[in-house]
C-alpha cells in the first residue's frame, strides 16, 4: 500500500512537471531569442524533475522538453530549424540530416535528465572527511551540470554534425563556426546555467521539505 501511495504521488509529481514545461514552451520566458540560438528555461524543470524523482524521470521530461523544440521548429521554422526539426533536416538534408537533428533535439535533452539524475544521486553518496555533500553545494552542482549538458551537447553535436550547414545558415565561413559556438556557450550557455542554479536550488529545497521525498529518498536508500 505504501509503495502504491509513492507510485501514485510520483505520477502525480511527474504530471506537474511535464504541465509546467508544455506551460513554460507556451509563455515568451520558455523560448528567448538570442542573436545565434534561442535561448531557454524549459532544462530547468527536467533538472527539478531528476532531482526530486530520479533520472528516469529526469530523462523523460527531457524527452517532453525535446518534443517541444520539434513543435517550435517546425511550425515557426527559425534560421537555424534544421538542426531541431527531423521534419525540416528530412526535407532540407535527407534522412542522415533527419537523424542527426534527432540526436540533437532529442538525444542531447534527454541526457539533461539523466546526467543531473545520476549526478545527484552519486553527490548524495559521497563523503568528504566523512561528512556528506551538504544539500546547497550539491544542488547548484547539479544544476549547474543539467544546464550545461544541454549547452554543450547541443552546440557541439550542431559543431561536429553539421559545421557546413550551420556555416551556410549564418553566412560565415567553416573556420568561423567554432567562434559562433563558443560565443552561444559563453552567452546564453552560462545565462541558463545561472538561471537553473537559482531556481533550482530553491524550488528543490522547498519541494524536500516534503514527506512525499523523504519517502522517495528512502525508499532509493534500501535499493
């Protein structure tokens, strides 16, 4: 009975936050225009969400959060849509573009969930002179590395896969792309990387307080 209770309130949870990423997707503080690539708060609940109810939840909201880039790119196609949309790479790029935009608006946001999942977990494990991580060092570790899981593949996956479309795209030549990344990474990279230390930190400490995640850590405990 107690398990079903936790599985109940683990769907329940889950359901809120795929509810807050489609709201978020909907609303201008989800996608932000910037000069290279838009930029976007949607990592931060799949970050919460892999916190709070382990990485694979984390990497499904991911999944919600990639589904929502393919909608974006697809039916308000943007300068750079190809690399988000399999739709628009099918078209433009053939069916290796489509396989490689996959990767990228699939693939890399999944991994946010899963590499802040798994990160949290391992935190919470270890001991430094014998003492655990202490929950606001662990946090914004883990926040931190969501975030820039999502810069880093996204942008190096776009840099290795597909420099010369990416190249044409801006008007720039090949040498010039690695420049255009790193400014993405160095801009909107660290702006969402900030963002998600913040808001994250404080919404999960709140959302620990709960006796729904002492259950849950515990029960991660004895397994």
């Amino acid at each position: 009975m107690k398990n079903r209770k936790l599985d109940t309130r683990w769907l329940a949870l889950m359901a809120l936050f795929v509810a807050l990423t489609l709201f978020l997707n909907l609303t201008p503080i989800g996608l932000i225009p910037l000069p290279v690539i838009k930029g976007t708060t949607l990592h931060i609940p799949v970050i919460i969400g892999a916190i709070i109810l382990g990485p694979k939840a984390g990497g499904m909201l991911g999944g919600v959060f990639g589904l929502c880039s393919i909608w974006n790119n697809t039916m308000s196609p943007a300068l750079l849509s190809f690399a988000f949309s399999p739709y628009i790479a099918a078209q433009e790029l053939g069916a290796v573009g489509a396989v490689k935009s996959l990767w990228i608006v699939m693939g890399c946001r999944i991994m946010i969930g899963v590499v802040a999942g798994w990160l949290w977990i391992g935190l919470k494990k270890l001991k430094i002179r014998g003492r655990p991580v202490h929950d606001f060092a662990a946090l914004p570790v883990t926040a931190a590395a969501g975030a820039m899981t999502n810069t880093l593949l996204v942008m190096g996956s776009i840099y290795l896969l597909m420099r010369p479309e990416y190249a044409a795209a801006k008007g720039v030549a090949m040498d010039a792309v690695l420049g255009l990344v790193q400014i993405t990474i160095a801009t909107s990279g660290v702006s969402e990387m900030i963002s998600a230390i913040v808001v994250v930190t404080a919404v999960c400490k709140a959302l620990m307080a709960t006796p729904f995640y002492r259950e849950m850590a515990a029960s991660r405990g004895r397994k």
